[in-house]
C-alpha cells in the first residue's frame, strides 16, 4: 500500500466512524464492553506509541537523546505547562544532548 | 428561545480560543509530518481529511519509524474509533437525516464535543458545534501548513531533535485521559508488550498487538464487572 493509499483510505475510516456515531442504534454504542474498549483504546494506544517512538529505532530497542526529551517533557506536563512547550522542551532537549555528545 | 447577544459572543470567543491553541498542535503536525517523511502535499491532505489529530500523528510517526502504511492507517482508524462515542452525544446538535449530519460528520472532534455539549439549550450547542468546527478546523489546516513549509526548510530535522517531538505530543495528548487505576495498567501493559515484540516483528505491528491487549483487558475488566 502506497502512502497516498494509506492517506486516503484511513481518512475515509475516520470520516465513518464519526458518521456511525450520529447513525448507528444508540444500543450498540451503548454497549457496555464496547464502551468500556472505546476508553481504554485512545490512552493505550497514545502510550504505547510515547513509549515505541522513544526507545526503538527500526526494530531495535534503543535509549537515546529522545529518552531524555521524553523525560523534560514529562516533567513539563506534569508543571501543566502548553501543549507546544511540552513538544518544544522535548526536541531542545534531544537536541542539547546530541550537541554535547 | 432565540440566543441573546451575550451568549452568542462567548461562545464565538470560547471557539476562536480553542482554534488558536489548536492551531499550535497544528503546527507541531505539519513539521513532525515532514520530518516523518511525508510530502507537503500528503501532510496537508491528512488534516483536511483525517482531521482528527491523535490519528495522524500516529499515522506519521508509525510510518516515519519505518512502519507499513498500512498498520499506520490501522492505527489511525482505530484511535479515531472515540469519535463515534462523540458522535452519539451530538446526535441531538446535528443529527437528523441529510446533508447537514454528513458535513457535521467530519468535524466530530475532542474540540467540538467539549464544546457542543456544554450548553443547555440545543441552539446554543449548535453555535457552539459549529462556530468551534469553523475556528478549529481553519487554524488547524493553516497551521499544518506553516508547520511543514517551515520544517521542510529545516536540512536535517534530528540537529534540531524534531524525532523527539512526537513521542511528546502522544504524551501530551495522554496526560489528560490518564484518570484511573485501570487506565494505568493496561497502558503500561500495552506499551510493554509492543517494546517486547518490536524487535521480533515487523514495525508498526506492535502497536497493533497493544491494541489486541488493550481490547482483550477490557473485555476481562468488563467480565469481572471491574468499575
């Protein structure tokens, strides 16, 4: 699959799922093993790609000058500080330490 | 019962702040997007298109880390799957048959939600879907933009540490979803699982084996009549 196939066809699948929200039988949607899947897959899945896209590169696990921005902007979360100074504080960071290596 | 000015006003201020800071998440998009190896061209088509910004940012890093477009997409499609909760709760704001449910479609976002079912009055959310819809989805595509010209400026985005970016902005995004015990350990367990396999599968997929955990725990929780 090309990139522009991937474009194209997970939009397509995210335009339908908002459309199913406002279609589809309330029951289904209000099923409680399905509600419960439907909380628990955003925050996992945002986790897991924090974690895989800090410490692997390809298919090898790696601690590199990204663990160390992830680690700035945990602490920048944690200080309730923007959305961009979060991101930003991470890439100085990564950026800092590869300058000094 | 017609909206006062007073209301109108806030509402119409509340949406055009929320578009500003989107428009900042917007920007960092369109420069991770880039840095990720998209074009300018694709980068700019998944915000008009996807806009559902968790997804894409996913889509990108999964594919920039080496991933296949296609467990990109997938996990785009499946983090997009909490917009049909929202959907449900908008139902009564654009729903009905026709035209009006399949453009307001598109703009059922963590924005927009916020936002529309904050009201009382069902007019009142209808400004308020509507007004956010317009003021997050303009600054949200002007600031991919921005984002991608002014990194595709940039020689070698590592230098300046932009891999770091997204792991942060999936942080960010996460942080506030994060409320309970539960939400902890099966986050922890899927991020687990997807280091453990990365070297023993192709990338991309572990992602995907964190979503089949993830799915797996909840229906266990759900068994269990965990609260």
């Amino acid at each position: 699959m090309s990139v522009w196939a991937a474009v194209i066809g997970a939009s397509l699948g995210c335009y339908l799922l908002k459309l199913a929200g406002l279609s589809v039988p309330e029951e289904l949607l209000n099923d409680r093993r399905v509600a419960r899947i439907a909380t628990l897959l955003p925050v996992a899945l945002l986790a897991t790609l924090a974690v895989t896209q800090t410490f692997t590169t390809g298919r090898h696990v790696t601690v590199d000058a990204r663990a160390a921005g992830l680690a700035v902007a945990a602490t920048a979360q944690l200080l309730r500080a923007p959305f961009l100074l979060v991101v930003a504080s991470a890439a100085a960071t990564a950026a800092a330490v590869r300058l000094l290596h | 019962m017609p909206l006062d000015d007073r209301t109108r006003r806030s509402i119409i201020r509340d949406a055009v702040g929320i578009g500003v800071a989107t428009g900042a998440y917007g920007l960092s998009f369109g420069a991770i997007s880039v840095t990720a190896g998209l074009s300018l061209l694709q980068t700019a088509a998944l915000s008009l298109l996807m806009f559902t910004g968790a997804s894409q940012f996913a889509m990108v890093s999964l594919i920039g880390g080496g991933g296949s477009p296609v467990a990109g997409a997938a996990t785009a499609v499946l983090l997009g799957t909490r917009n049909a909760f929202y959907g449900l709760r908008l139902s009564r704001v654009i729903g009905g048959p026709g035209q009006r449910r399949a453009l307001g479609a598109q703009f059922v976002i963590d924005e927009t939600t916020a936002m529309a079912v904050a009201p009382d009055s069902v007019d009142a959310a209808r400004l308020a879907f509507w007004a956010t819809a317009v003021s997050v989805f303009t600054l949200w595509n002007v600031g991919t933009l921005v984002g991608a010209v002014g990194a595709q400026a940039i020689p070698d985005p590592k230098t300046l540490g932009l891999d770091a970016a997204a792991p942060a902005a999936f942080l960010a995004l996460l942080a506030p979803r994060m409320t309970g015990r539960h939400l902890w350990a099966v986050s922890l367990t899927a991020a687990l699982v997807a280091l453990a396999s990365a070297p023993l599968v192709p990338a991309g997929i572990p992602v995907l084996l964190a979503a089949l955990v993830t799915v797996v725990a909840g229906l266990r929780l759900e068994a269990r009549g965990k609260g």
